[in-house]
C-alpha cells in the first residue's frame, strides 16, 4: 500500500494543473474524465489556429496534422497507425463496428452482463435488425478470478455465434477482464471479438497488435486526459474492407490511391472539430511528465491509490474484497446495502446525491446487476489524494444505512 504523506503532497500539488472545483472530492474521473489545463491551452492554440483560415486548415493541411496525432497514438498503444482510426467516443466506435458487420437470423452475438449500458443497446439493436440473438454470459461479483470471466464466456460459445462484445475494464465494477486470454481463445474458435476498451488507454498498457482483436474501441478522454470527443478505434488490417464509418461521407467515391479506403473515409467525416484528437500527442507527453518514470510510474500509483482507497472502504463497511488485486486497475467496485426504494433513471440513487449534497463527494453508485442492488465505484487518477477516500470512508458507512433497504 502507498504510504499516506509523500503522495498526498504530490497530489495535492499535482491537483493545479486540473480546473476541478477544489471544494468537490472528485473520485469519478472514470465517467467522462477530466482534461488538465496544459492541455486545454494547447487545444485552443489549436482552435485559433483553425479558426484564422478555416479552408487552408481543413481542406489542405488536415490530413499530415491528423497523421501526426495518430502516429503519437500508434505508439502509445502498440500499434500501426494505419490500422487506427479516430471517433468520437467508444460508444461511436461500439455502433461503427456493429453497424458495418452483417449477421443473419439465428446468428449468436456473445456479450457479459456487465456491458456498458449504451454498447449493449447498440447490440441489442443490430441483432433485432438481423433477427439475432443475444448471449449474455453472467460474471460475477463478487467474483474469485480472471478465470471465471474466460470460462463464463467460453461457456456461451456455440456453432452459432459469430462476435463477441467484450470489456477490457468492466464499467460498473471497474473488473479487468483477462482480455488477451478472451480473444486468443475465441479466435481459436474462429469467433471475432469487439473489445469495449472505453477505459484502456492510459489506464492499462496497450499493445494492439499484439493482442490481434479484430477491433478494439477505447477512449483517450478518459485515462489520457484529453479533451472529450477523442477516442480511438483499431480494426485488423484484414477486417477493414468490411468497416465503414458511422458518417458516409467524401471518402467513399474518392479516386485517390495514396491512402487505403479505411484512411480516406475515417480521415473526412464531414465537418468537425478535430482539436480533440490533435493535441493527443500533448496529453501523452503531460501526463508522462508527471512523475519521473513516466506512464509506467503514473499507472502504478493510480493502482495502488485505488487499492488504498477500496482497503479503506472495505474496512469503513465491514466486507471482504470481492476481487483480487490483479483484477483492480484505477477502477475499484465495493457492493452495498440494497437501495431502499428503486430509483428513477432521472431521479438517480438518493445516497449519491446525499453524499454529493452533504459531503460534496463525486462518486457514482452504479446499480448493477440491477436494482435495488447497486455498488459504488471510486477511481484515482494524479490528482487524488489518500484523505479523500478516507474522508468517503468516514461518511459512507451512517448514509449506507439511512438510505439502505432495512
């Protein structure tokens, strides 16, 4: 565990370079992130630059400003920079693989039921539009190892199925699932996998071409910090003829032979903002610089923060760990007493709102498998500190109760 003075201080002195409010202990840096101003400033550099001749930028210079950015993410996650493409969003990059693939009735489409709720919909979708079915294998949690998600997942695989939608880094529980021994055992079944790797990047090392996924889609606003709408999609080269983008767009009739067709339609999606996804090489070299063994130092103390912070929470409510350590990245779940009445989607979880209301705690309560049960999930990013988990800690266990099943 991490010891409780020196990485406070850095923290703490880390936390200036964010514009998080300073009167909010900010522990859900897995929902959308949160960009340092370093960055900001350089996208708006960015912006303006853009912005002084709108046509010289987009029509004639884009394309060796978006081939820098990707190279810098090519890189970064161990893999061709021909074989990425930028989007939005993982949910965009979730739709883009599964609205390009053709499946037929009677067709199989694994998936956990741990699924971000948005991939799921878009699963759910293409199989109703194919007249396919979906397959949910159950994972546990708590649960005893990475064995038992290979397992549970291998156990839905018939003669039928033709794709597997599976996490890197299950959103609700924050488990990290045992991606490479997932894909390498259902390509030895001639299945492809679509990786939601939405919190990948930068929260865990990346090697895609190593990991050989037919697609894989993560977010660089969450774990990297950039500037939210910038998001990265890798599809294998042999897979690629069959993928189009979301937006059919100038790319799709062109002429030109320098630039693969995957290239010339994912480059162009009509016009857009592209500063997200340019100043991914400056969020790379920040958060390098923030502790002197770069990344591998950052990933390390966000593991052990997060650790340190579910120790705290499990001792605070009196439960056992529900999973092992190697299956914890900067993500940690603990369970918690059933909700006392179901809650509204609108409305949301009553002890959220109290813990925000009264003890300005931003922390979410996912109510996972489904209400009334629900857990509540902590991240640790540079700019936590160890007394904010322990100041969760103090609080949690009165409020768990007031607004717990009795």
């Amino acid at each position: 565990m991490i010891p409780a003075k020196s990485p406070a201080a850095a923290a703490t002195d880390l936390r200036r370079h964010w514009n998080l409010d300073p009167e909010v202990v900010f522990l859900n840096h897995g929902s959308f992130g949160a960009c340092p101003e370093p960055v900001l400033a350089k996208q708006g550099e960015w912006m303006r630059r853009l912005e002084r001749e709108p046509v010289l930028f987009l029509h004639r210079e884009i394309e060796q400003h978006l081939d820098a950015a990707r190279g810098a993410l090519a890189k970064f996650v161990g893999a061709s920079s021909d074989d990425l493409a930028f989007v939005s969003n993982a949910t965009a990059g979730v739709n883009t693989v599964l609205r390009s693939l053709k499946f037929a009735s009677g067709d199989e489409l694994i998936t956990t039921d741990q699924e971000y709720n948005a991939s799921r919909n878009a699963l759910d979708f293409v199989a109703e539009q194919a007249g396919a079915k979906v397959v949910v294998a159950a994972i546990p949690f708590p649960i005893a190892s990475p064995d038992v998600v290979l397992e549970r997942v291998l156990a839905k695989v018939t003669a039928r199925t033709r794709l597997a939608l599976v996490d890197y880094v299950s959103s609700p529980t924050g488990l990290v699932f045992p991606l490479e021994a997932i894909v390498r055992a259902l390509a030895q079944k001639g299945i492809d996998t679509l990786v939601d790797g939405a919190h990948g990047p930068g929260q865990l090392p990346l090697e895609l071409d190593r990991l050989g996924a037919a697609y894989y889609t993560g977010n660089c606003h969450k774990w990297m910090c950039t500037p939210k709408g910038s998001a990265l999609l890798h599809v294998r080269r042999d897979k690629q003829a069959g993928i189009r983008p979301l937006p059919i767009s100038h790319g799709a009739n062109s002429r030109r032979t320098d630039r693969s067709r995957f290239r010339l339609e994912f480059d162009w999606p009509g016009t857009f903002d592209p500063t997200p996804w340019l100043v991914i090489p400056d969020a790379i070299s920040f958060m390098a610089s923030l502790h002197p063994g770069g990344w591998d130092e950052l990933r390390r103390r966000n593991h052990e923060l997060a650790l340190h912070g579910r120790a705290r929470l499990l001792d605070a409510l009196q439960i056992a760990a529900p999973c092992p350590e190697s299956m914890v990245g900067s993500l940690a779940a603990v369970p918690l007493p059933d909700a006392k009445a179901t809650p509204s989607p609108l409305e949301g979880d009553p002890l959220q709102a109290a813990l925000f209301d009264r003890h300005k705690i931003e922390v979410p309560l996912p109510a996972w498998p489904a209400p009334p049960k629900r857990l509540l999930r902590i991240a640790a990013q540079a700019y936590n500190r160890p007394e904010e988990y322990e100041r969760l800690a103090q609080v949690l266990p009165a409020l768990a109760r007031e607004f717990g099943a009795k």
